[in-house]
C-alpha cells in the first residue's frame, strides 16, 4: 500500500468522512481526495498531523507495503511495532574521522516500525546514520532498517564489512553491484567517495541489505 490507500484505510477505520478528516488536519475536503487517489503526497508536517488523528505512527501514514500476512483490521489500524537498534550505533562514511561503533548498548534501544514490514522481515535491526555517503537517498540521523537474512541485489543498499585500503573489515553503508567477477559498492552522496571494486572471493561480509528507511521515533 501506499500513502494514498493508508490515508483512506485509517480514515474508514476511524470512521471518518473525508470532510471530517480535512477539518481535522486544516486542510479542504479535495487535498483528502487528492491524498487518497495518489495525486499528491502530504508535506511531513501533514504527515505528523495524520498521525496523530489516527493514533498511530509516521511510519504507518507513509509505508508502502504489502499485507505481509497480517488481517485487513491490522493494516488498516497502522499497528506499530519495533527493532532493536543494538548491533550498529553508527555507519561511517569510511573516513578516520566517522568512526563506527559495533556494540550492543547496555540500555537497548527500539525503533518504531509498522508491523507489516516486521512481519516480512521477522529478523530486522536498525541503525542510525551518522554519514553522508548516502546522504542523496539517506540523509544523516535517519534510521536504516536492514535484514541480515536479505540477500542484497544489484541497486540495494547494505552495510557490509570489507578489507579496504589497508583498514581490516571496516563497516560502510553502499550501493551494491555485482557482475562477472566483480563486487562493486558505490557511495550515493553529494560528496565524492571512490567506488570500491572488490573480487567476489573477497572477504565480505555483508551485515544486512537495508529494506526502510525513516525518521527516527525511538522508544
């Protein structure tokens, strides 16, 4: 599902009009409409109000997934969940002054997340970015939610650890790309970052391939 076809299943499931909602979130009765239909998108500001009409989540106004095995009742309700933000505390850019923490934090920490994607991803952990090579597609202090059982391919993100110029098994946040004999992971950011090309014997190790990302609500 996408924002449009969340926005109308909350509002039915709260058992509002169209009119009754736009009155709530200062809006006309025709941006509902245009919400719903996919037409246009709410700013984020409209998002939060959203949210907070409905008694659910960011995250559950602007998820775009399927059924995942939940009832109708479920999705419709936006039903939250949460992951763990316990395995990384920090992504570098691969940089000396970005350094990456691997560690489980003595308080754990959680990040929302609707229950649909928890679902299809039963194993999911989060992280939080703390650099700028994606900053085009995942900007710093967003939450990247990956799944370390999720074969990454070619055009995903992953957090992988590899043996790069002379540094041993260092953590980044790339684009993955693999063909013939050649593993190439390639930064998405406004600044420049070389392309790393790695033989695929190399020794990766790819932590999880990222399936969500949003801004962070941590419980």
């Amino acid at each position: 599902m996408g924002i449009g076809e969340n926005i109308k299943n909350l509002r039915k499931n709260a058992g509002m009009t169209q009119e009754q909602l736009a009155e709530r979130v200062g809006v006309a009765r025709t941006t509902i409409t245009q919400w719903e239909c996919g037409w246009t998108s709410p700013r984020m500001g409209k998002v939060k109000q959203l949210a907070s009409v409905f008694g659910t989540t960011n995250a559950a106004i602007v998820a775009d997934t399927g059924n995942a095995g939940l009832s109708s009742a479920q999705i419709a309700a936006g039903m939250p969940a949460a992951v763990p933000l316990t395995t990384l505390s920090r992504v570098r850019a691969g940089t000396a002054d970005d350094e990456l923490s691997v560690n489980h934090p003595a308080e754990e920490q959680l990040v929302e997340l609707p229950a649909s994607l928890l679902a299809a991803h039963p194993h999911a952990q989060a992280v939080i970015v703390e650099c700028d090579c994606m900053d085009r597609v995942m900007p710093r202090g967003m939450a990247a939610v990956f799944d370390p059982d999720l074969a990454p391919e070619n055009g995903q993100i992953v957090i992988v650890e590899v043996d790069h110029q002379g540094e041993h098994r260092k953590p980044l946040l790339r684009r993955w790309y693999q063909g013939g004999n050649t593993i190439m992971l390639v930064a998405d950011s406004h600044t420049t970052y070389d392309d790393i090309l790695l033989p695929v014997d190399a020794a990766i190790n790819v932590l999880g391939t990222v399936f969500h990302t949003q801004s962070v609500g941590l419980l």
